[in-house]
C-alpha cells in the first residue's frame, strides 16, 4: 500500500504543476496591459495621479490621499506647509537637504477637514517652529567660541579657525543655533563677507571659508522662518555696509560671489561649481522674503543666476539643478508658494541673439539656455529643466495675454 501512494502522489502533483503554469500563462497578458493604480478627484484626466507616490531624482508635491514607497527623502516645505518626496541620494552634497528626514515606512496622510474650524480674529500669531530646547553645555561652548571669533570683524588664518568653521556649520542645521547666528548681526555681515571673498585663506583639506560661510548661512535659513525674518530685519543696514576684505558694499559683493567667473578653483569645474552651488543655496533662504527678492530682481539678481546654467561641463550639473529649483520655488510653481507675476518681466530674446557673445547672459535668455539644457537631457522626462522650461512658456503666455473684460 505504501508504495501504492508513492506512485500516485507525483502524478497528481505534476497534474497540479501544469495547471499552475496554464493558468500564470493566461494572467501575464492582463498584468501587462494594466495600468497604475490612479486616483482622480474630477472628470479632467490631466488632473489625475498614482495612488503609489512615484519618485524621481527632484523633490515634488505628494498629495494628501497618496501612499509614500519605503526609503524615501522626505520633507515638510514650511513655506507651503505641504509634504515633498524624492528619490533619497545616500551622501548627497547639498546644504538644503541635509538635516532632512528620511522616510522608512508607507505614509498615508488624511485629507485636511473641510469643516476646520475658522480662525478667530485677533488670535496670536502661531509659530511653526514651537518652542526650541537649549542645547547641551559642551555644544554651546564651543558655538560661543567660533561666534566671538566671527562677531570681532577680525578672521583669523588659522586650522583651528577652519575647524571651528566647520562645527558651525553642522550646528546651524539645529533650529536653535540656526537662530542664534541670525540674531547676531556681527556674525551674519562677517559671513556674508567671508562668502563673498574668493581669495579667503582656507587650510589644506578644509573647505573653501567663502563656500563654507555659504552653507552656514543656507543651513541656518533652511526651513526656520526666525531666522529668516531676523536677518532681513537687519539687511537694509547690512547691505550698505563694506567688507573689510575689499571695500566693496555687500550689495556689491553678494549679488556676483555666485557667478561662475568669480569662483574658479584651481582643483578644476567640480570645485567651483561646488562653490556657487552652497551660494545658490544662500539666496535661495533670502529669496523667500518679499523685500529681499525684490531687491534681488532690481539688482539683476537673474542675470547673476542664469551664468550658472552657461557651462556646459557635467561638474556643473548640480548647481544648475539647484539654480532651477530656486527659480521654479520661488516665481513659476505655485504648489512651491511661488507668486506668478514677479518674473520674468524682460522680453524673451531670440536664439541667435543668444548665441552671441554679448547677449548671451542677458535676462532675456533664460529660455533659450533653458532649452538647450533640457535638449542635452532629453532623454530624462523628470529632468528639473523640463519642468522649467514648459512652466516659464506657460508664464510668458499667461503675461502677455490681453486682460479680460467684465461684461456690463
């Protein structure tokens, strides 16, 4: 009897395996032909999206009924109070993303209430970044040190001056110490003049004190609107102040330490485009206020921006990228707080205009160099020059259209 089953066991499970296999083969088709899974709120196709958060290499808006995949960069934008995702870079080099969470696990966020309460006139203001804990005694020894050194005007050229630099500068991503150096109106004009002098002595295997400078004043502006309004408080008697290091205005000095000729290093593209990358990132923090984006356009701030995207070497890529999310952030994305209208105001030039030595940097060509780094990166759909170049057709169209009348 034993060997009886024996035999009859492997027929049926052969039998079993064949049916297995017909019914995977009938399956495969209709799992190929099928669609992600999307969610729509309306009849308008083009306003539907993934159920599943799809991430690409640039932050974008992820919408309230969608779920976050596992390992994702993560982050809150406390200027539009909305969450963003992106494909998380292990290392990356990037002043406003350190410090960032990353996410570890499938988020779904509620869809706000449409029965919130409203807010009753005359409440206190709220503050979004609550109440900040006092740091440990050996931290804020050491802070107070390198504080003292920057608020005197005098920059010493020593390695432990570099090295207090560089503590500075992973301290200023805590809210509280992003504060404090705002709140020191010493100690931001000497950072702002450090970062716009090139020629800072800097000690071998230290970074650059101009791009270090840079960092410490991106890191403390990152997400800490007190900090922000702290030191645009104080930026109308700063920027008329002179550095010591040239004797030049800070109006003067900031507004072209970001541009491509005045941050050559002798290491090569990779170095000096690591420079004006952490500098983009500084008037990227300033930018979102009002007054100081305003004087930012009237000094020809976006002429200083767009010589960033002119070199054509891959070392430059990341500060172009950055370049791109500041002028999508802050002027043509109104998911990001962005306020249409503000820019562009030049008339846009034509491609052989822009293709002369003369003209080429002038404001008027932001859409061709647009265009011609998006052609370079064609074949990425998610490219960051994409994105800009269709949304600043989109503006130039919308500002040129003849304004509508009311009927009577």
């Amino acid at each position: 009897m034993a060997r009886g089953r024996s035999t009859s066991r492997p027929l049926s499970f052969l039998l079993a395996m064949i049916l297995g296999v017909l019914v995977c083969l009938s399956v495969t088709p209709a799992l190929a032909d099928s669609k992600p899974d999307l969610i729509c709120h309306s009849s308008n196709p083009k306003e539907c999206y993934p159920r599943v958060f799809q991430p690409t290499d640039e932050f974008q808006v992820v919408h309230d009924d969608q779920e976050l995949p596992k390992g994702l960069h993560v982050r809150l934008n406390i200027w539009t109070g909305k969450k963003e995702a992106k494909i998380n870079v292990p290392g990356e080099d990037d002043p406003a993303l350190e410090g960032l969470p990353v996410d570890q696990a499938i988020v779904v966020v509620d869809p706000e209430q449409p029965d919130a309460p409203r807010v009753p006139k005359g409440a206190p203001e709220y503050e979004p970044v609550g109440k900040v804990k006092e740091p440990p005694q050996h931290e804020s020894e050491s802070f107070v040190s390198v504080m003292k050194a920057l608020g005197s005007g005098v920059i010493p050229d020593t390695h432990a001056f570099d090295e207090a630099l560089e503590g500075l500068e992973e301290l200023s991503h805590d809210i509280y110490y992003g504060l404090k150096v705002a709140e020191d109106s010493d100690v931001v004009k000497a950072l702002f003049c450090l970062m716009a002098d090139q020629k800072a002595p800097t000690s071998e295997a230290f970074t650059p004190r101009d791009q270090q400078a840079a960092s410490i004043l991106a890191s403390a502006l990152q997400n800490n609107p007190p900090a922000l309004k702290e030191v645009t408080k104080v930026w109308p008697k700063l920027v008329d102040s002179k550095c010591p290091s040239n004797n030049k205005t800070l109006r003067e000095s900031l507004y072209s330490s970001f541009i491509p000729a005045s941050n050559v290093d002798p290491a090569g593209a990779k170095k000096s485009a690591a420079r004006v990358k952490a500098k983009v990132s500084t008037i990227n923090g300033l930018i979102k206020d009002s007054s100081f984006r305003s004087e930012f356009l009237k000094n020809g701030g976006m002429e200083g921006l767009l010589k960033v995207l002119v070199p054509e070497e891959k070392e430059w890529a990341g500060a172009q990228r950055k370049v791109g999310q500041l002028v999508l952030d802050n002027f043509l994305d109104e998911d990001m707080g962005a306020e249409l209208g503000q820019w562009p105001k030049v008339p846009k030039l034509s491609d052989k205009q822009c293709q002369t030595g003369e003209s080429t940097t002038a404001e008027g060509c932001w859409d061709y160099h647009v265009a011609r780094i998006m052609k370079a990166n064609k074949g990425g759909k998610s490219h960051w020059s994409r994105d800009l170049n269709n949304r600043l057709a989109a503006e130039r169209k919308r500002s040129s259209a003849p304004p509508k009348h009311e009927e009577l």
